[in-house]
C-alpha cells in the first residue's frame, strides 16, 4: 500500500486587506518554517495570499512540494477567487473557480462566479479543489470531483459566518463520497473589505480520515459503531496562527468506496 500523504496546513493571520502585498511576504515567510519537513502538500486559506504567483511557484520548487493558494485570478477581464496548484517543480498545474459567490466577495473584489470542477494530477493521487462552500455547503462540487476519481478533496475557506458549520457540513459531504478531506481557514482576524471592518472567524482548520481497513471483517466491526463519525476528524486547530502536519491514507478510502456504497445503498 502507498505510504501516507504528509500535509502542511498554514494557518495565516493575514493583513487587513487581503489584497496588501504584505500577505505574499507573510506567505513566504511561513512557508520557509516549512524547510526540511519533506511535505507532498502544503495549503493556505481563501484569499490568502490574494496574488504572488511567480513567488509562490518559486517556494514550491525550493520545498519540492505541492502547493495549494487562494488567489485571485486576473482573466478576459474578470477576477476569479480560485485555488491554485503548483507542482513541485513550481510548475502551475490548475486553477479551481469558486462557482459559489456571496454579496461580501462580489461587491468588495468584484470576482465573477467560476463553473465546473475537474480533478488535478498529483504524484501522490488525484486532488480536488473546492473552495469554501463549494465544498461544504452543497453536494455538487464534492459530487463530480468523486466521480472524477479524486483521492483527497482541499477546501480552502475563510468565514465571517457559519464557521462551526464548517466540519458538520464536510463531514457528510466525505461520507457521501467516502473522501479523505482537508479544510485551512485564516486565524481570526479583521478584515477591511470595501471601507468597512469585518471579523473573520478563524481556526477550525481540519483533516477527515475515513477509514482504510484491512479486510471486510474489519469494516464490519467499524460500521457497527459508527454514530456521528468524530473519529474521522483527526484534526482541528485553534483560532491562533499555526502550521499543522497530518499524514492521510489515500489508499485505503480509495479501495473501499465502492464497498461503502453498495453497503448504504447511495446511488453513484
């Protein structure tokens, strides 16, 4: 079996606005307390750093990881707010549109709605990317992305509200698809966003784990107890800026979908 995947999620205090060249440095920096720790994927927020392409590919090459960031795409003479991935040469692999917009978001940086979902190519597995309540909040993206084959889903967020909502809503959305999960928020912060304050709730960043058993027997003695499936969130940070490293079994989720399915009856 594949060995695990080791993730670094970055728990920025950005600037007080997002757009401030000062969150790319506050990028950089973090990431250089990344330096050794032979990571396969690092993730930022949403909207963090904002911009820093050339910069951050340039950080990905030197940590030879991958790189998740929320950036906000410049194209055609639209802004969108996507996740962009950057292989371990630095290279730009894909970028993720948010298809789900709030007033905030379209009225204080004008980004338009982004559409479709498609899975990028690791190394490691299959990657998706959705952002915030693309994810969380709504079937759809977690749904395509799945059948796509993806192995692990990145749910770069950043919450004014419904932040403890957050690891319920990811929670269902990775027992439907029997999906190992990742969510990174911002630290608790201010923002100013279109000349008013607004507090962002930080913290909760996660990692979900559905089980990998060894054999049917072994997954029968699991779903006898599961209940309110807590034991799959194997992290949750504090509201404090911090890096947190958690190891997830792609593998194993990827064998057994199948079964889970068959098992609870969910139509794919």
């Amino acid at each position: 079996m594949p060995p695990p995947v080791k993730i670094i999620l970055i728990q920025p205090v950005p600037a007080a606005y997002l757009d401030s060249p000062e969150n790319v440095d506050r990028a950089l920096t973090l990431l250089e307390r990344c330096r050794g720790q032979e990571a396969d994927l690092i993730c930022f927020p949403e909207y963090f750093p904002f911009s820093g392409d050339a910069a951050l590919a340039q950080a990905a090459r030197e940590l030879k990881a991958y790189l998740v960031a929320g950036l906000v795409e410049e194209s055609g003479g639209r802004r969108y707010n996507t996740a962009t991935l950057f292989d371990r040469e630095g290279n730009l692999v894909g970028r993720q549109r948010k298809c789900t917009l709030g007033n905030l978001e379209r009225k204080g940086f004008g980004v338009t709605p982004g559409s479709g979902y498609q899975v990028l190519e690791t190394d490691f597995g299959r990657l998706g990317l959705a952002v915030c309540i693309d994810f969380w909040g709504q079937p759809e993206g977690a749904r395509i992305l799945t059948d796509q084959g993806a192995d692990l889903v990145v749910n770069p967020s950043i919450f004014p509200i419904l932040r403890g909502h957050w690891p319920q809503g990811a929670l269902v959305r990775a027992f439907d698809n029997y999906l190992p999960v990742v969510g990174v928020n911002t630290a608790s912060f201010v923002s100013t966003i279109a000349g008013r304050d607004y507090p962002m709730y930080g913290g909760g960043s996660f990692a979900i784990q559905p089980p990998g058993p060894e054999d049917g027997a072994e997954l029968s003695r699991l779903v006898r107890n599961w209940d309110d499936l807590q034991d799959w969130l194997i992290l949750r940070t504090d509201d404090g800026e911090q890096l947190a490293t958690i190891h997830l079994n792609l593998a194993g989720p990827r064998f057994w979908r199948a079964v889970i399915w068959e098992r609870f009856g969910i139509q794919r």
